[in-house]
C-alpha cells in the first residue's frame, strides 16, 4: 500500500471564486493523489519524481463558496489521512465567499523544528503548536484565512540532536559541510523533521500558506556580498548545498504559493511531470537560477479580496556588485511597482511580505549604510576590509544595507498609498530579527508622501526559536535617543545623508515565540500579537502551551 510520507499542505485557497484550492503532498511511492471533499467536490493528480522522492500539488475544484469542507486524501485508491487514530478534527478547506470583505492573515518567521520525543526544548513553546491546538480545540472558532510564513521554516546550517544523529550515520560529519545540510536528501530530513510535527501537520491540512524563502533555508547571511559568494562559491561543497536548497525550496515551499492558472503556464512544472524522473531538469533550473538570479522570479502576489499581498523575494533576488548594489534586480523592482500600482483591481489594503525589516530601528539603519559606505570604499581600502568582515559578522545586510533599494521602496509605497483610489493601509511584513514591533513613518519627503494610506513596519520573529540577550538589548538601544545620536555619527563617518524618511517605534519591542494577526474588515485593519506562553505555577511551568495576547491596536481611525 502506498504511503503518506509528509503532508497535506493545503496551499492556495481561491479567492475570487471560492471553489479551487489546491493540496501538496509528498508520497513513498509513485501513485496518483486523490483529494475526496465531503458533500462533492475533489481533484487527482500524478505524482512526480525528484532524486528518488514522490510528490504532488493536487488541484481541487468543485468547493462551494463560504463553506467549510471536510477532506480525505487517497493515494492509488486507499485513504491514507486523516490517521485511523487522528485525535485532531477533520481537515477541511474553508472557502471564502467572493468579494469577501474581511480577511485574517497570520504572519511569523524563524522557526526551530521540535525537538525529539523526551528532549527538552530549549526555545520554549512553538506558537504554530499553540495555534494549532487552539483550532483544534474550537474548530468553528477564530481561525487565520492564511498564515504567512515569512522564512527560516527549515534551517540548513543549525540543525537539531536528532538531526545530527542521522547525518552521523550517512556521512562523516569531520567533513565540509559538516554538522549542516549537505544535499537534497538531507534537506528532505529537514522538512520532515518540521512538518511531521504532529500540531503542525494538522495546521497546514487545514490552513492556507504563503511562504517565501530567508538566509537559513539556504545559509546563515545567504548573499550578503559579491565577496561572501566568490568565497563560498570556492569551496568544495556550496555547489551541491545552493542547488540541493533552491531544488527543495521548489518542491516544498515555491510551487505551493502558485495559482492553478500559474502552475498550468510554468514550463519548469510541466517539465517535471512530463518525465518519469524530473530531477535533471529541477537541478539545471536550480544552476541557472544560483548563476543568474534574474532569470527567475520567486516574488508572487496573492489577492484576498480586498487585501494585495506581494510577497518579495530579498535573498536570491538581490544586486550585490560593489558601487550598484541592490535589495531587487531592475526586473524584479519594476515587477514591484507594477503588482503594487495596478488598479484594474482595486484594493483596500497592500501587503508587502520581505523577510527582512524595511524600517529598522534607526542605530541599527545607520549602522548598515555606514557599513555598506565602507565597504564600497568611501574610506579606503582598509576600511573596506573592516567592513566586509563587520558585514558578515554582524549580519548587516537588511534594506538599510541597500540605501537606494531603501529609499526607492519608500517612494514605491507613497505613491501607491496616495490618490483616490490608494489603499487604507500599506504594511509592510518582516521577521528575521528574533523580536516582534511596529514602527512608523512620520516624516516623508516633499515630493513623495503617501496622502491616503497609513504606513506601516509590522515585525514579528521568532515562531519557534532561541533569542539571545545581544538581541534583546541592542535593539532596545537601537531605538534609544543615544543610539539614534551614535548612529547619526557613523552615517556621517560613512558621508551618508540623512534617509529620506524618518519613523518611530509605535509598539514593542516583544521578545518570545509570537505571531501577529492582521483582521482587515473593508478600510479598517486591527493588529494583535499573540505569545506563546505556558500556564506557570510558582516557579514550575504546568499545563500546556497556549496563546496569550500581548497586544490589539486598530491600525486605521474607524
């Protein structure tokens, strides 16, 4: 009998019509995928192969509109989910009605799989777990209509106990790369590891994702200079690891952000499907996308109603030659503007998912374009020299890295929250930073501030992870009236000018395993922050894991 190795992932939900939605899953064989809808309604497809595995997107149609729709999925004909012995409720796919005025999206990003049975965790209660066992617990409750995942969902270079134990029995692990992924069987251990999580696997049967890629997918500061990829590019064993991480970002996490009518024009999945083995034309798309990153667009837009989300690709994506570096090559950031200034649909509120923070507290932002002044060599040579290895060190490589990307953004965002047909809102979605804000623009320049749309920073990091107290520290420093005066003496240091806004902290900094929810009602937006927590009794934690709300704030004036 074939099996379920991993999934379902449901994937994308269809806004417009609220009938379509589709499911990934990976199998131990080759078989054809079949997802049944209770009261009618489904879909098949074959799987297809890559370097020994089995996977399938399943399109499904037939769903009506505003309902929730109980699924099993069927591989070769036998029903394989939900388990005989499942204790969680059944999956479903809930479909909006179309023209649906209110969306709830759930961002987070950086998430450590569990550790093993027995282990202890030493980054305390995942919020995905939280979030699921609160579900699970009231399924006609509150629910996210997607949950964005905003990067870090598998780490190739900080892997677990258990982990390590089967890499040590594959390989010798006194060899490059060592106690990091090497391929894309062992990024294949990555997934399971996370998403067999029993929570989360029911998470994601039963809520939509978007995802989109950060550094440790592939590699902590993942592009972070022209210099640090010629140096990685000369040892013997990036090659294997940059094509096995955009292979298995593909499969696992790319083709589930695209639409149906996206996947039918993508010649790459056709391909695929079109082989009995699809690996050698995966591995040549992964070799062109890692040696000319403009020849592949990992950026998509995603629509929920009255909601835009473009989420943006900052790793692969990135210009990094000394003297034009930027955050987006020429394509992707007209690509950016065109998505994010077409009214022939219009729109209440614009989403813009970038892993990385666009507005950082201002020390830290003075500090990376001082950093990328003197790596460009403003002061010289031996400056330079300082800097890049500042830059790799210190993981300076956010949008304030890239000053012109930074300030072309800002303008991007201010004409497309200006006229009479802009959005209420513009918030831009980031993590990364192992904390949680809000910050705000108050000062734009003359010739480009948004007159309708109120604009946002919204951060929120870590899902499931450590946070350590340099974090915790130099970020409350960085929003201080002192670090703001040091960073304005390194800008001028680096003969820096002023950026061309100015913002503030409006909430936070948080620190803990956390999620923030948008609730987008017509023009109105609230924002809450939830941590996870456990119920403590003295000094002992008791109890399970829940959500606990650290924050609600309205975004708009109603």
């Amino acid at each position: 009998m074939t099996g379920l190795r991993l999934g379902p992932v449901l994937r994308y939900v269809d806004w417009e019509t609220g009938d379509a939605a589709t499911v990934w899953v990976e199998t131990d064989r080759p078989c054809t995928a079949e997802v049944v809808c209770e009261g009618g309604g489904g879909g098949t497809a074959e799987t297809f192969q890559i370097s020994g595995h089995h996977y399938a997107l399943v399109p499904v149609t037939g769903l009506r509109p505003g309902t929730s729709t109980p699924y099993e999925v069927r591989l070769g004909g036998s029903p394989v989910w939900p388990p005989a012995d499942s204790a969680f409720p059944p999956s479903t796919i809930d479909t909006p009605v179309p023209g649906a005025g209110t969306a709830r999206i759930t961002f987070g990003s950086c998430r450590w799989a569990a550790p093993a049975e027995g282990e202890k965790d030493p980054a305390g209660p995942d919020a995905l777990d939280t979030l699921s066992a609160r579900i699970a617990g009231d399924p006609g409750g509150e629910r996210p209509d997607v949950i964005l995942l905003l990067g870090d969902q598998v780490y190739a270079d900080e892997i677990s106990k258990a982990t390590r134990r089967w890499l040590a029995a594959r390989r010798d692990l006194r060899e490059p790369p060592g106690v990091e992924v090497a391929d894309y069987e062992e990024y294949t251990r990555l997934y399971y590891e996370s998403w067999l999580d029993p929570e989360v696997r029911w998470l994601l049967s039963t809520v939509p994702t978007c995802m989109i890629f950060d550094d440790h997918d592939v590699i902590d500061d993942w592009n972070t200079s022209a210099a640090w990829v010629a140096d990685m590019r000369a040892t013997p064993w990036w090659r294997e690891r940059i094509l096995s991480g955009l292979m298995s970002y593909w499969v696992y996490q790319h083709l589930g952000n695209l639409s149906p009518a996206e996947l039918a024009a993508d010649d790459l999945y056709a391909a695929v499907r079109a082989t009995p083995d699809g690996t050698d034309a995966l591995r040549g798309f992964a070799a062109r996308a890692d040696l000319d990153p403009a020849c592949v667009r990992w950026s998509y837009r995603r629509d929920f109603g009255g909601v835009r989300l473009l989420m943006v690709d900052t790793r692969a994506a990135r210009v990094l030659e000394e003297g034009a570096r930027a955050m987006l090559d020429e394509d992707e950031a007209r690509w950016l503007a065109a998505q994010a200034l077409d009214d022939s649909r219009p729109y209440d509120h614009l989403l813009i998912g970038t892993s990385l923070p666009w507005l950082m507290p201002p020390l830290i932002h003075d500090a990376e374009g001082w950093n990328a002044a003197l790596a460009s060599g403003v002061r010289g040579g031996r400056w330079a020299r300082f800097a890049e290895d500042l830059r790799r060190r210190s993981d300076l490589e956010h949008w304030a890295a890239f000053p012109a990307s930074f300030e072309r953004l800002a303008r991007l965002i201010a004409e497309a929250g200006s006229g009479p047909g802009a959005p209420a809102t513009v918030c831009v979605l980031s993590g990364d930073v192992h904390h949680a804000y809000v910050a705000e623009p108050t000062h734009w320049p003359q010739d480009a501030a948004p007159d309708t749309a109120r604009v946002f920073q919204l951060t929120c990091s870590p899902v499931h992870n450590g946070i350590p107290w340099s974090i915790k520290l130099g970020f409350r420093f960085g929003w201080s009236a002192t670090g703001r005066r040091l960073g304005r003496r390194l800008a001028k240091h680096g003969r820096l000018e002023r950026p061309v806004l100015r913002w503030r902290r409006t909430g936070g900094p948080w620190f803990g395993n956390q999620l923030m929810t948008l609730t987008l009602r017509g023009r109105t937006a609230q924002l809450r922050l939830e941590q996870a927590q456990r119920v403590r009794g003295g000094a002992q934690e008791s109890g399970p894991a829940r959500l606990t709300t650290a924050m609600t704030t309205n975004l708009t004036h109603d």
